[in-house]
C-alpha cells in the first residue's frame, strides 16, 4: 500500500519515558504522536512482555501468591493478547507460544517471582499500606505526565516503583540512566500532586529484585526542566516544519523503529552502510510470481543489482500488481545466506516509496 503520511502536529504533553526517548530521536517520538498505530508492527515478544509486566504487578501487590493463581491469570491475559491480536489482522502471531522466541523460560522466570516475594510480617494487616497501581501523575502546567506502575505508602512512607521485564542495567554494570531519568521525572510528578516528594523511588525486576535509585528534589526539578524545554524545542521544530532537528538516524537505533518506513532520514543511512544486516529493501518491483500455496516471490532491481524476497503473503497481491515498474520498500525480511536473496516473515509489510 502507498503508506499515508500523517500530519504532523504539537505534542502537547510529554511522559517520563517519551523524554528520555526523545534525546535519542526526538522524531520517532513527534511520529508516534501523530499516528494511532505504527506502520510497521511490534514484534510478538512486546504482546508477551504486556502479559509478563501485568502479571508482574499482580504477584507484586498481592493478588497472585500461589501457581495456580498464577497460571489462571495468565491464561485470561493470554486469551486477551491473542485475541486483540487477531481482531488487529495478526492472527500470524497467534499463538503466541509458538511466535516468541523463549516463550516457555519467560514464563518461568515471571512464575519464578511468586518464590520471592516477601510473606506478610506478624501483625501485618492489609490496612498498613496503601498501593496504587498505574496512577496518573501530571505537572500542574500539565506539560508532563505519565503512569506510574506502583505507589506503596506504609506507615507514612511512599515509594514509587517501576517494573522492568527486561534488562535493566547498561554495559558499564549501572542501571540504565534512562530508567533513573523516568522514576526521578515521576517524583517530580508524585511531588506536583502530592506538594512533598517521596521517600524512595525504586526498579523491580522480573526476578523481585529490587533496586533503589537515588534523587534529591533538586535533581528532579532540573530534570523537569530540561523536559518542559525539550518539549518547547520540539514544537518549534514542528511549527518550522525542520525535522532534520528532530531527527537523530543511527543505524542500530532506527532498525528497532516501528515508524522507519514515515522517516525520510532512514534510507541514506541504510545505503551507506553496506556492511549491516539491516532486514530492508528499497528498489523498482520487476515482477513476482504467485504460487499455488497462495506464497508470493518478488523480484526487484536495486541499483543496478536484481535481489528476491520469497515467501510474501497472498495479502500483498494486489499492491504487487499494480506496483510493476514501481519503486517499493519492503520491511523485516530475513536474509539467506546466499547474497540477495530475502524471506518474508510474520512481520513483513510493503509499502510504495
């Protein structure tokens, strides 16, 4: 299909994890913000990662606290997924046991959480602590704002709690700066609602472990700061329409980006790097062949050089008829080991450049 460009407009808020995602393409962000789905898919593993950090939640507060309990719910949230995905035309994706890579031992290690949390101490009743689960938090000039995961106040002590299914700490053996930028972004917020800041801020980890991240109120009224300016710097990059200033192409960040095929910054650097493994293709549809299983393969001329994408789906039949002469990208193929030869996979989309 000829992808539609959507009309770029303001952002009008900015969240904890939108800001740190905005220092490494703030374009990305502006494009998300403009479109109610992404052109390309997620991936099956993030529909799982939904299931792990929900059900992550509920064995943190106490809902889950046995197997059974647990293999129940994640049945219910895995007929949910599944479901929501097939109603979204990717019932390819289903089941999702046999889609993700790891299915089984991600499973485990969010079961595994149940032998690590911590029992009721004596005397402890449910009307010692308060939790609030993803809460609302929004700056009074409602310029940032966002969902927290937990809030647990305790004899008059908050905490504020992200969860994390993945891994949480960088190369250098840190937790990852952007996680601390969030959580220190949402005292910020907790503060503005709340008029004092809490007492700790905190990472959970798909194992239980837990790790505190530390902040002072100075630290995050800065770091606000320099969100609300980010934030005002985009909306006069937008308003000038001078999206190279929002646009930071790299070629290991952008091949994780759902909204490269909107992004006239991602082809040159594609091209230029004639080494990487990227998984796209752009070039001149020479012609294809349908085969009886419904399987479609192209062929297309790319600089001069012919290439074959195998294995598309019947769905992309009539794109490919009319695009004959035409210039066409195709996305998330998968390479052969023989040169210039591509398979499709579940999440290959095509669209006329």
């Amino acid at each position: 299909m000829k992808e539609k460009k959507s009309e770029i407009r303001p952002i009008g808020r900015i969240s904890p994890s939108k800001y740190t995602a905005t220092q490494k393409c703030a374009y990305r962000v502006v494009l998300a913000a403009s479109t109610a789905t992404p052109p390309l898919p997620y991936p099956p593993a993030i529909h799982l990662g939904n299931i792990i950090h929900k059900i992550t939640e509920l064995i943190t507060i106490g809902k889950i606290t046995n197997i059974e309990d647990f293999e129940n719910t994640w049945q219910k949230l895995l007929s949910t997924e599944e479901n929501m995905l097939i109603e979204n035309g990717l019932p390819s994706f289903v089941p999702l046991s046999a889609n993700v890579p790891g299915y089984t031992i991600k499973k485990l290690q969010a079961r595994s959480r149940l032998r690590n949390v911590t029992p009721p101490a004596e005397g402890f009743t449910n009307k010692n602590v308060h939790i609030q689960t993803e809460k609302w938090l929004q700056s009074t000039d409602s310029l940032i704002g966002g969902s927290i995961d937990l809030i647990i106040t305790k004899n008059q002590h908050t905490k504020l709690c992200d969860l994390k299914t993945g891994i949480i700490f960088s190369e250098d053996g840190q937790i990852k700066e952007d996680y601390q930028q969030q959580l220190r972004l949402y005292a910020y917020l907790y503060a503005e609602n709340q008029g004092h800041y809490p007492d700790e801020i905190t990472i959970i980890d798909l194992s239980n472990q837990e790790y505190q991240i530390t902040f002072t109120p100075d630290q995050c009224r800065s770091l606000a700061g320099s969100a609300k300016e980010m934030l005002l710097t985009i909306n006069n990059s937008i308003k000038e329409k001078k999206w190279e200033a929002l646009a930071q192409p790299e070629i290991s960040q952008c091949s994780q980006c759902l909204y490269r095929s909107s992004c006239d910054f991602y082809w040159p650097i594609v091209s230029s790097n004639t080494k990487s493994l990227f998984k796209d293709i752009k070039g001149h549809l020479v012609s294809f062949q349908q085969f009886r299983s419904g399987d479609i393969n192209v062929t297309i001329e790319q600089g001069g050089t012919r290439v074959q994408v195998s294995h598309l789906n019947s769905g992309n039949l009539e794109l490919l008829t009319n695009s004959i002469g035409k210039e066409i990208s195709v996305y998330n193929i998968k390479q052969y080991n023989t040169e210039g030869k591509y398979q499709a996979t579940k999440t290959t989309r095509i669209y006329e450049s």
